[in-house]
C-alpha cells in the first residue's frame, strides 16, 4: 500500500512548485493560453438504443517565461466524457457509462541550446469510472489517482532527424475503492478471503518507463515517425498464486514492451496526406490465475502479444480538413483459457480481433472557434464466449460534434 508518507511527500513536491511559480510570477512573462471544448453526441452499444452523451475538454496553461531559456508550465486539463465506452484495466474489458478526469502537472523547460532541451515535469491525476448512471462520482470500482514525475531531453534538427524525445517516468496509480472481489467471479489472485491475504489494495502499483521517438524526414514531404516505450510495473502487495490456489511470497510484476510506427507522405499541391499506421505491444506478467468456481489454475494469465495495423488519410477541401482511419488488428493470449457460454474451460487460447473505423471533420467557424465532426465504429470478435466478468465480444459506435475555442 502507499504509505501516507509517501502521499503527504508528494503533496508537499507539487505544491512546491505551485508555490514557486506563484512567487516567480513578478519576475516572468505570463503567458495564458487554454481550450474550451464542449459538444455533445450519442453512442450506441451491442445494437442497444443511441444514449446521448456530453462531451467536456477543458485545458488552462498559465505558462510562466523567465528567460529565453527558462520557462515553467502549470497545466490544468479536465474533461469528461458522456458516451459508453468499454476499457480494460485487469484484463478484460468493462462497459462504463462516463468518465470524469482531472489533470494537474508542471513542467519545467530549460533550452540549453537552440537545438536541445530539457524538460521535468511533476503531475496528479484523479479518473472517475461510472459503471451504472445511478452510481455517485467517487464511488466507481476502478476510480483511480496517479502520480507522475519525470524528465526528458528533446533534440531538434539532427541531420535527417526533425525531432528526437528521450524520456523517464515514474508514476504511481492506486484504486482507493478497491478492497476485495468474489473468488467466483475473478480469480483468487485478486481475493482476500484466502488463507493467506494479498492484502486489500491489490490492484496498486508503481511503474517505472522508458520511452523515446524520432520524427525522421526521408525526404522532402516523406516523415517516418517511430516510438519506443518499456514499461516495468510492480504490484507491492499483489502475491503471485500458486498452481494450488494458495499465495506464494513474492510480488507481482509486469514488463510491458509498446512499438508503433507511422510512415506518411504530403502532397502539398492537393493538400493531402496519406500513411501506413502500425504498432506492437507484448506484456509479460508473473501473475497466474485460480478460478477457485470450478478449480481450474491458469499460468501466465495476463501474457499477451497485440499488433494493430492500418492506413490513414487526411484532405483539406477549402477550410474543412479531414481525417479517415481504419485499424485491424488481433491480440492473442499466452496462456489465457478460452470458455464456452456457460463457463467451462477449453484447451485453445484467447485470440481477440478488432476492427476501427475513425472518421473526423473540422471546420474552423472564426479565428478562435472550430467545430468537429467525431465519428468513431469499433468491433472486437474473440473465442472467448464467457462473458459474465469481462467484454470479449462487442460492437460499440459513436458520434460527436463539439466546438473548441482556444485562448
């Protein structure tokens, strides 16, 4: 569990810098800028009637410049999102009705040359996930809070290379409202009511990741863009289970491995722009899995490999620009058990294929203010049919118009 120590510590950091921007305010060119979005639109899920949804996203950047070289960003982002949407967090996924998120970080830049930056930034963020419309904000299951803190260094202009990011994170996420679910429905893995408890926060954790991305130019109007990122979690009272289903002494941990790749031309004279999108992910999980309903030991349960592929094109027509998408892909189980309707076990693996289809419009109305047609349709089919605890199968759809006004 974060101990209150480590909480209050934090609070302390972030409010340090708070404090120091605040105070730095006579000495430094304050620089304001933010965007208010608020629309609305309707979403659709397996064939059920359109529900109508609010669509908020608001961003404040109080940006505070000392120097030519020294800058400090306080940034505020909320948004809420009012349509259906399915999200996996312990492996599977789960249908939420809305979801309301705040962000608060602070990024410090310093530009050592012209060519080259360093940046740190500190952040909290506090998600709310509503499972049923009547449940009160803060109640969800899988409300979580997050803390980051981080450092990165940017180099532009390195021969063929427009620009190149390397990262570090550290950030930790805790479920204040998950305690304990039923061994019946979720595994002994995630129970406290075996001989030997894991303890009631067993969904926390703390990561560690590495990323890095380059912008390389081929040549004039051909970019490849390529990202990078290892994601080391640790799961401090999380116990590995045993093929018996009893608890062994060591901690889960998660290596997760994410590549994706974006290789696209523009052609200036018709305004158009087309390219190939693909990524890669592998995750691999020293937890296992005990379905204590019907005794059955699953080893490697959380190990999946999921490649996604597919093109993106993109038109100005006068002053309206647009955006099409479409994305296939398949994400396969290690050692995940596939099972029937009624839950009994199979001896094939689970394999999940999906399709998006991504289409959006922008216009821009006035100078400040552009409107957006969003229109998304996403399909994932599996092998997997026992869908009492998780979404395998499902075809979910919406579609938004909002409007945007940047300050």
């Amino acid at each position: 569990m974060i101990s209150f120590f480590n909480r209050a510590t934090r609070c302390l950091l972030l409010a340090a810098f708070l404090g120091f921007s605040l105070f730095s305010l006579s000495a430094a060119e304050f620089i304001p800028v933010g965007t208010l979005a608020l629309g609305g639109g309707a979403s659709s899920f397996e064939g059920d009637e359109s529900s109508k949804g609010l669509d908020l996203n608001a961003t404040f950047v109080p940006a505070l410049k000392f120097s030519d070289k020294t800058s400090l960003l306080p940034g505020l982002y909320v948004t809420y999102f009012g349509a259906k949407s399915v999200q996996e967090l312990i492996g599977g996924g789960t249908l939420y009705q809305d979801e309301l998120s705040a962000n608060l970080n602070l990024r410090l830049i310093k530009k050592i040359r012209p060519d080259f930056k360093l940046k740190y930034k500190a952040g909290y963020k506090l998600d709310y996930l509503r499972e049923t419309k009547d449940e009160d904000w803060g109640d969800g299951l899988f409300d979580y809070n997050k803390w980051t803190a981080g450092a990165e260094a940017e180099w532009k202009n390195i021969k063929k290379i427009d620009t190149m990011q390397l990262a570090f994170d550290y950030y930790t996420v805790s479920f204040p409202n998950y305690s304990t679910l039923a061994e019946s429905a979720f595994g002994k893995e995630v129970s406290t009511d075996a001989a030997v408890s894991p303890g009631k926060s067993v969904l926390d954790f703390s990561a560690a990741e590495i990323f890095h991305r380059s912008d390389i130019l081929l040549e004039q109007n051909l970019l490849l863009s390529y990202t990078v990122a290892f994601n080391l979690k640790n799961f401090p009272e999380q116990k590995i289970i045993k093929s018996d289903g009893s608890f062994g002494a060591d901690k889960r941990s998660d290596l997760k491995l994410d590549l994706s790749a974006l290789y696209s031309r523009y052609l200036p004279d018709q305004k158009f722009s087309w390219g190939i999108k693909s990524s890669f992910a592998s995750n691999s999980s020293s937890q296992n899995h005990y379905d204590a309903e019907r005794y059955q030991y699953i080893s490697s349960y959380y190990d999946y490999s999921e490649f996604k592929i597919g093109p993106v094109i993109s038109k100005k027509i006068n002053s309206v620009d647009l955006d099409a998408n479409l994305l296939l892909g398949s994400k396969t189980y290690s050692g995940r058990l596939t099972q029937d309707a009624q839950g009994n076990y199979l001896s094939s693996k689970v394999g999940n294929t999906l399709t998006l289809i991504s289409l959006a419009g922008h216009y821009p109305v006035s100078k400040e203010i552009k409107a957006h047609l969003l229109y998304n349709w996403y399909k994932q089919s599996s092998n997997m049919k026992y869908e009492q605890v998780y979404r395998y199968n499902f075809t979910t759809s919406n579609i938004m118009l909002n409007f945007s006004c940047d300050f």
